[in-house]
C-alpha cells in the first residue's frame, strides 16, 4: 500500500553519494512551467527546484506563459544566467498572454529577442508559440538558425490562421524543416467566407470552438480533400457560451460525419470534454467512427468549469505509441481499460495536484496500478506536473513531490522505469 510521504520526510529522504536524489528519480521528473502571471516566479521555481533536487535533473520540455509587460525581460535574464539548464531544453513552449497582445504599445518582446533566447539552447529541437501576432511569427521564425525538428503554433486566433501558416511555408522549405507541424485554432466566423482550395494544404487542424467541427464537416461534403490533416483538436460538448453560431455544440451526427471524411492519414487525435460523465457518450462516437489502432497519439482532455478552449493547450507527441491521457483518476482508469494493449507509452497531466493528492485513496491505487500493468509492451510511464499560481506564490513542493516519491516506487516495482 503506498501512502503520501509527509513533506518533512521527503526533505529527510536519503540522498545519493554527492548528496542529491538519485539520478534514477530525476531522471523521470520533466518539469512544466505555465505561469498565467508570474514569470520571475516561474523562474524562482525553477531555481528552487533545481536546488532541491540536484544539477543532474535535465528539464527537457520548458513551458512559460508570458503575461505581463514586464515579465518577458525576467525570464530573458533567468535564462542567460541559468546555462546549465537552458542547455539541455529540447522543447519550448512560449505563450503570450491576450493582456500583452493588447497592449501593443507596451509589447516588450521583440523577434531578435526570441531568437537569442532559442538559440541559447544547445538542444532544442521543437518551438512551441502560442497566442503570437501574424507578424510576429513571420519576423521570428526566418531569423533562427538552428535547425528545428518541428514549429507549432497554436492560439493565434482564426483571422492571422491561414495567412501565418501559407506565408510559412516557403521559409519551412527554405530553413529544411521538412517535419514541420503546424497548429492553428478557428475560433470565428471569419473562415466561413474565405475560398478554400480543393485540398487543405496543412498537416494539422486544432479546433478550439465547437462550431468549426460543423464547419471542417461541411466543406468535406462540398469535396475538399481532408487527407492532409494528420492532427484534430475537437471540442465535444462544451457548455453553451454566447456565440454568433446557431450551432455552438456539435451533436454526434457532425462529429461522426468529420471522423468518417478527414482521411487515413489522421494520426494523432484530441477531444475535449466539459464534464467527465460526457466522456462515456464522446468515446462511444469515437469509437464507432474512428479506427483508434492506427492512431499514434490520442489525447483525451477533460475540461473543468475554469477551464477555456483555446486557452489550455495540451500538447501532442509524435512518438509511435503515445496516448497522453488528462482527466481524474476515475476517468483515467475508465479509458486505459479501453484502450488497445499495444500501449507502448503512457502520460498523465496533472493539472490539480493539490486536488488529486486528495483522491489518492487506496482502491484508486489499487486500480491504477492494475490498470497500468495490463500492457504487456508497456514501455515508458511519465507523469508532469502543472503547478497552480497561489497568489504570488507558487507551490511546487508540497504536493508533486510528494506525488513523485509516492508514484515511482510503485512504477519501480512493476518494472516500468525506464531512463533516457
């Protein structure tokens, strides 16, 4: 039976010879850093968490949300300063907030800025930009020479959609990022009057209304080809907000009639729930209408009242196998019973942890080791942590470590750790 460790006895813990946890332990720690406010205190995290735990901690994957004027000059700082982590980042996620696109006047952040600040590390390997300016992303992205894996944008609001991702392309071919990935959310009205051609030339769609699933339906009935879109982001049951739609819910007709024209080439998959008994009725259409083994990446999201499409942005992975799954512990179980048992690898977001520490009973220990243990190919099991703004102050420590320490062993025993 597995307990959560008091956070005292976590700090007590033994350590390895040169005085830090043990490599074994970091090593599965990929830390995410999405701050709404407070990027300084983002980095102070940062640095904290880097004390506690020891330099042989890699943070792989960076996310930081930019949202006031004068943040982003912060974080610029923290990362000149901080080389041994900024080193090793093989993914940045970088979210301007609507506060500072609005205040254009103000806006600190200039593409050479960003450029330095990719650039710095050594690693990188995936640009992640959300909530940009058209222009913005075509000034920035022509400057970077480090060559990059993969560019994805998201969030930059239908008007600028089309337009960034068509005067991108040229210099994709130019800069020989052949594996781009491009993400754009349809919030609006504005693409129903726009001349489509006949086949969509982007490899991926992330849908942030529900209206554009009626939408993306309707010209696959007119004959535009689908088959290049490889990525969907669909919202399924969003409570009704106020909309110029007279559809602003899609009923399971529209989202069948779109799993059945967007093509073979459909590899990775997100639906999007605002409630967690809708799941049972969104998997029930998904399955009926979509081959889920050929999928190489589905990711479930279950929307809480405080959540907002368009604003919460879960990321996609690219690795054959991958099925991130985000929800409760209860919905967590309920889907990895139906997914397939070729289940290579396994992700789980927690979004609350200071609320999932509270559900760590021990049948739902019980049930997600259970559940877990039924890929006999299992390979890999991650688990990130989001951690919640509180004020000014942002508490990582009394709840996700603990986590950890309280997951691992149970992973360990399984023999499920597996290290980069």
């Amino acid at each position: 039976m597995l307990l959560p460790l008091p956070y005292n006895e976590i700090l007590s813990s033994p350590r390895s010879s040169t005085g830090f946890i043990p490599p074994e332990i970091v090593h599965m720690i990929l830390l995410h850093i999405r701050k709404d406010r407070y990027t300084l205190s983002a980095c102070s995290l940062v640095c904290q968490t880097w004390r506690y735990i020891g330099q042989s901690l890699i943070f792989r994957d960076f996310h930081v949300t930019i949202g006031l004027k004068h943040s982003f000059p912060d974080f610029q700082n923290f990362m000149a300063t901080t080389p041994d982590i900024s080193k090793h980042i093989q993914k940045f996620h970088l979210h301007l907030s609507q506060q500072l696109q609005v205040e254009a006047t103000y806006y600190p952040i200039r593409p050479r800025s960003l450029v330095n600040l990719f650039e710095r590390c050594a690693s990188l390997r995936e640009v992640y930009l959300g909530g940009i300016f058209r222009q913005f992303a075509l000034d920035t992205v022509p400057q970077c020479s480090r060559p990059l894996r993969k560019l994805v944008l998201y969030d930059v609001g239908s008007v600028d959609a089309l337009l960034v991702v068509m005067q991108l392309f040229p210099l994709i071919e130019e800069m020989h990022l052949p594996q781009m990935v491009s993400i754009f959310s349809i919030t609006d009205a504005g693409l129903h009057n726009r001349i489509l051609p006949p086949t969509l030339p982007i490899p991926a769609f992330v849908l942030s209304h529900s209206s554009a699933v009626a939408f993306l339906a309707d010209i696959a009935k007119q004959g535009c080809l689908l088959d290049n879109i490889h990525s969907l982001k669909l919202p399924f049951a969003i409570e009704p907000r106020k909309t110029t739609f007279p559809h602003s819910v899609p009923d399971r007709v529209q989202l069948s009639n779109l799993l059945r024209h967007v093509g073979r080439n459909l590899r990775q998959l997100e639906l999007r729930f605002a409630a967690e008994p809708l799941i049972s009725d969104g998997m029930d259409v998904l399955w009926k209408n979509f081959d889920v083994s050929s999928c190489t990446s589905l990711q479930i999201v279950k929307l809480t009242p405080q959540s907002r499409p368009g604003v919460t942005f879960a990321t996609f992975f690219q690795r054959m196998g991958d099925i991130p799954v985000h929800s409760g512990w209860e919905s967590c179980v309920w889907l990895l019973v139906r997914l397939p048992e070729t289940l290579q690898s396994l992700q789980f977001i927690l979004d609350d942890v200071s609320k999932m520490s509270g559900q760590l009973s021990d049948g739902n220990w019980t049930k997600l080791q259970d559940t877990i243990l039924r890929f006999p190919v299992l390979q890999t099991v991650e688990f990130m942590m989001e951690d919640k703004v509180n004020g000014d102050s942002i508490s990582l420590n009394e709840y996700e470590i603990p986590l950890v320490y309280q997951i691992l062993p149970m992973l360990k025993e399984a023999g499920l750790m597996r290290f980069p």
